[in-house]
C-alpha cells in the first residue's frame, strides 16, 4: 500500500518490456495465442500461497488458460502494471485502487474479501501517557499518506469529536514509519498487519484501538475491463480459489501461520498473532461493496489526495447485478 518509488517504477517498466508485444498491439495475450492467459501479479501473501499450490492452474487448464506469475512489491505497482497492460489479475488495499481510478486506469473490481477491522489499528509506545483517542490531540501520528489507514484516521477522529486536521500527520512508508516510531520521534503509528504484528511482538508496542466499528478494511482483487469483458470464466474461478485458500486457512491457522511465515521471512509468532484476530472469505464484490470504496474515495476528494470526483460504479463488474 506504499506509493510507486523510482525503483518501483522500473520493475513496472520492465516487466511491460517483457510484454512488448502488448504494448505495441494493444491486443490482449489470449488473443494474439490463440489461447487464453490469466497474467497474475502479486505480492507476498495469500496468493504466493496459491501460486505454490497450483489449483489455479488446474482449475483454469480445462479451459485451455494458462497462468503466469509476476511478484511486486506494493498495490500501486501492481496497477500501475494494469495500466499498461502487463497484468490481468492482482491483489490490493482499499486505497490503491481509487487512486488509480482517479489516474484514469482501466481497472474493474474482480473480488473482495469480508471485513477485517482489526488488522488495522493505532499504536504507541508501551510507556505512552497516550490512553485513548482523544489523547492523540495535537500528537505526531505517523502513517502512509493516501492509504487504507488515512481513511481509517479519519473517521476514527470523528468518531471521537476530532477533526482530520487536529493530529499532525506524519506521512512514512511502512519502514519509515516503524524506524520514526521506536526511536520516538512521533507519538503513534497507524498500521496493518502482518506490520502491526510486527511491531506488538518485537517492539512492545500497545494497541490504541483498531478499526472495530469504524471501518471495514477489506482487502481487493483487480482485473482490466477487457480482461473482465471477455473473461468472466476465469475471473469467477481466480476467486474461488483464493476463497478456498481463505477457506483452508479459517480451519487450519497454524498451519496457514507455518506456511505465512516463510512466505512473509517473519516469526511465526508474529504471523500467529495476525491471523488469530483475522477474518477469512472472499466473494464477487456487491454494489454495497462499492458503496463503501465510494465513501473512501469521497473521503479522498475531500482531502484533496485525488484531483476530481468518482463514480466507483465505472469500476464495478461487468456481471454486477
């Protein structure tokens, strides 16, 4: 959910070489094969999960598709490669998305997962004299600046008599962020997990409050209206199967933190820790769904973070009911 940097920029850049003949065409893969291909990007994660195991590809070979796998490092950058026509498929925050729809990509909703509230949330030092929201008044709170955890603080702020402009907002990247954090140089920190994990279990950091009852944090699945248009088969399966990773790690969280762990580098404790307070499924998104990234990206426009207003109904599903 960090924003492009430079170096982030040329993994796009090459990544769209390697896929010159799109580029240049402006025709879709499948269509220039004579068969269908379901290019995925992903970041370390549930889909790396599904990746290892391969039911995509089993799923989808009946239908003459082949799967291609491409890492990144951040959701931006995952659309970014959308943009320019390099993925079909990919994995992102809440945020990400409207930026990118507000950029003028061509990005459709493909899936979302239930609510998860309380993968989110607002830390500080163990010591802190900071012992509830309303403390944070006037404090330096650090966060990714046009993330899922801004729109988290600001309602947050208003659910609790503040105003946006009444914290000092200190924008950091996730790594920044965390250095800024316990070296003290801001009162508290607004974070996800497996980062939020992270910081409880090697920093001793303490939970202020989550995103409980103020917003849902879901987490997004993406594709291309063309991809959409012409491939609602293989979409609707690309969710299934990661619902049923989702699924098999609701049942068998040891395991899931077991196997999280290697895919993430961290302690299993630390991955334990997150999936304990998650929650798992995924399904098609609904217009209510898109209601909620509506909010968000309101909320956005607002603050002036997106230069104009959106409809978040150019961006529904071609099957949306």
């Amino acid at each position: 959910m960090t924003f492009p940097l430079d170096s982030q920029r040329r993994q796009v850049l090459l990544t769209a070489l390697a896929a010159a003949s799109l580029a240049a065409t402006g025709v879709p893969a499948w269509a220039q094969t004579g068969s269908r291909v379901l290019r995925v990007g992903y970041q370390k994660g549930w889909l790396s999960i599904l990746k290892g195991r391969g039911t995509l590809e089993k799923r989808l070979a009946p239908l003459g598709v082949k799967v291609t796998w491409t890492e990144f490092n951040a959701g931006p950058v995952q659309l970014e490669a959308l943009n320019v026509g390099s993925i079909d498929f990919g994995d992102v925050g809440e945020a990400p998305p409207i930026f990118a729809q507000a950029a003028g990509a061509p990005l459709v909703y493909a899936g979302a997962t239930v609510p998860r509230p309380a993968l989110e949330a607002v830390i500080v030092p163990k010591d802190s004299p900071i012992r509830s929201v309303a403390d944070l008044k006037g404090k330096r709170v650090a966060y990714n600046k046009g993330s899922n955890v801004q729109y988290f603080l600001v309602k947050l702020l208003q659910k609790h008599g503040l105003k946006y402009g009444d914290v000092q907002s200190v924008f950091l990247a996730p790594a920044d962020a965390r250095a800024a954090f316990e070296r003290g140089a801001v009162d508290a920190w607004i974070i996800w997990d497996p980062f939020l994990a992270a910081a409880q279990k090697t920093l001793d950091a303490r939970l202020l409050a989550d995103a409980t009852g103020v917003v849902n944090n879901r987490q997004y699945y993406f594709t291309s209206r063309d991809f959409a248009t012409k491939n609602t088969d293989v979409l609707r399966i690309a969710i299934e199967e990661v619902n049923a990773i989702d699924t098999w790690a609701s049942k068998n969280k040891t395991a899931a933190a077991t196997e999280l762990s290697a895919v993430l580098g961290l302690d299993k404790s630390i991955t334990e820790l997150y999936l304990n307070r998650a929650q798992f499924g995924t399904a098609p998104v609904t217009r209510e769904i898109l209601a909620e990234q509506q909010a968000i990206a309101d909320t956005f426009f607002d603050l002036k973070l997106i230069p104009k207003k959106l409809n978040l109904l150019h961006a529904a599903p071609v099957d949306l009911l």
